[in-house]
C-alpha cells in the first residue's frame, strides 16, 4: 500500500507542474489526486522514512478535545503547529526581539538569521508552557480544525459538534449518506492562523466495516501527507472502535497536490528505500473517542528507514 504514496512523489517529480506559491518557495504540482489504503492490512504509517507516531496522535487527540492553542501540544513536546502561533505573536505590538519579517531576513545571512528565527522560537515556546496568560494571549491560532469539529458557531448563537453527531449518526443510521465532518467555514477562513488544509472527510460504512474518505484542498506531499494518512487512519481506527464496527479503506483525495522546490532531493532519497510491513494499531478499551490518551494509542512492529529532514514552508 506504501507504493500508493510512493509513485505520486514519483509522478510529482516527473509529471507535476511548476507553480508559484503562497510561501514563495515553488512547487511541482498536480491537480485532483487520489490514493486508497486498506486499513485491515495494516496501519499506514509510512516505512521509507520514520514519520513520528507521538506527534500524530497528540495532533489529533488535540484536535479532539476541540482545543485550538498549541499549550496542549507543547506539553506532549510537539512542534508542529509553532511556527503560525509565533508568526502571530511577532506581528503584535508586544514583540521586541529581533525584526523577523523578510527586512530583517535581508539584513542577515541566511544562517545566521535562521539562528536568530531558532532562538526567538524556542524562548516563545518556553513562554506559552510556563505561562498561562501568554499562552492564552498568543497560543491560539483561531477557529482552525478542532474549533470546527467540536464547535461550529450557528447564526441562532450555538454550537454543533461534529463529531459528536457524526458518530451518533453511524450508530443509528449508518446507511447515511451524510456521515460528513467539515473544517472549512468560510466566515472563520480569515481569523484562522492557516486555512483547512484537509477541509471535509466522509465516513461509509458497508459489511459491518468503517471507512472515510478525506478530501484535501491543499496537500504538502513530502511533510505533511504522511502525516494526513496516518492521522485520518487514526481517526477511522476510533471511530470504529466506538461504533463496534471494523476499518475498512482510507480514501485521500487531493485538490492540489504538490511537492516543494526545496524537498526534491528529499523525494528521490525516500523513492530509492523499499518499503517494509505497516505496524499494528493497538488500542485501550476505551467506550468513547473523547476517553483516549496518548498512553491508550500504541503501535506494534514499526520498523522504518530513517527519517529524512526537510525545511518546512509557513
């Protein structure tokens, strides 16, 4: 199944169009992308690289509980998401270290601004763990994913938590063909630190097995695809889990699917490595998927190459 996530690096690299960006780094890209895995074959976590487990899971348990400050995920030493809370709070009028827009970029060598960038980002991340009223002022990244999920804003006033009713919605109808969760409200579009990436996934259930398809408007092939897969596989993992029902298929459907100018290199490294058997997925005996910590997910028989670095693009 890895060959799945494989041969669209393959076809990126070789087919993909060369396209400008939001971030000004340049990508090959291509447009309407699908894969399939099957989930009773093993859990997709990727093996041609090492793709690091912890930092799915208290990813998604994040987006779960509906939280939507990067505390919680600083806490379970997950760095991720950094990056936008920080562009965020140098933008404020609070912020007097160093200039870190493209100016002060300019003014410095590229190492040593990246020096400076580390530095300033490190003291910032120490600040929202052991600070609580900084973290509240400039550790939120606005409605994004778990805000969406958990409580979309009705023009009564309200809320409605997707998630919750989904789930009931398996269990008592599960021929539904509205078994939907969306993350993209065009209202809340502006204030969000970053947009929706995998904006709406679908679950179908058939011959007593669950299964979703995601579908992504914008998908970082080489750093965070990896992630989506193995994240959405997870939430699928719950859910049936919850419902009493098996996995069946995971179905990622990409909008603009693309591979950056600066992780070529990186691709052609991970297409030379063979790929090895997808670990186990082992959960707790939990009834609900709102009862899950991180000690109740665990993975068997994980044996991947090693991971491969790239820069990340904000």
């Amino acid at each position: 199944m890895e060959q799945a996530y494989l041969e669209l690096g393959r076809k990126l690299l070789e087919e993909g169009h060369q396209k400008g960006d939001r971030t000004g780094t340049g990508t090959n890209s291509l447009f309407g992308y699908q894969m399939r895995f099957d989930l009773s074959q093993g859990f997709p976590l990727l093996t041609t690289k090492r793709v690091p487990f912890g930092l799915i899971k208290s990813e998604l348990l994040w987006f779960l509980k509906g939280d939507t400050n990067i505390r919680y995920l600083l806490q379970h030493n997950n760095h991720i998401w950094d990056e936008w809370a920080f562009e965020r709070y140098v933008q404020s009028s609070e912020y007097q270290g160093p200039d870190m827009t493209d100016f002060g970029r300019r003014a410095l060598a590229d190492e040593e601004f990246n020096k400076v960038y580390q530095e300033e980002l490190k003291h910032f991340c120490s600040r929202i763990v052991e600070d609580a009223e900084f973290a509240e002022k400039y550790g939120d990244l606005g409605h994004i994913y778990g805000y969406q999920w958990r409580h979309w804003e009705t023009k009564e006033g309200g809320f409605i938590d997707q998630i919750k009713d989904v789930i009931e919605m398996i269990k008592k109808n599960p021929d539904s063909r509205r078994l939907i969760v969306s993350a993209w409200n065009p209202e809340d579009v502006p204030s969000m630190a970053l947009p929706p990436c995998h904006t709406l996934f679908q679950f179908y259930v058939n011959d007593g097995k669950l299964s979703c398809q995601l579908y992504q408007r914008s998908a970082d092939v080489f750093l965070g695809v990896p992630f989506n897969i193995a994240s959405y596989a997870l939430l699928t993992h719950l859910i049936a889990h919850e419902t009493g029902l098996a996995v069946g298929e995971f179905i990622h459907t990409m909008g603009d699917a693309h591979l950056y100018n600066n992780h070529f290199e990186q691709m052609k490294e991970q297409l030379t490595r063979e790929p090895r058997p997808f670990p186990k997925l082992v959960l707790a005996d939990k009834k609900s998927v709102f009862d899950f910590e991180m000690e109740d997910i665990t993975l068997e028989g994980y044996d991947p190459h090693p991971s491969i670095k790239a820069p990340i693009a904000v």
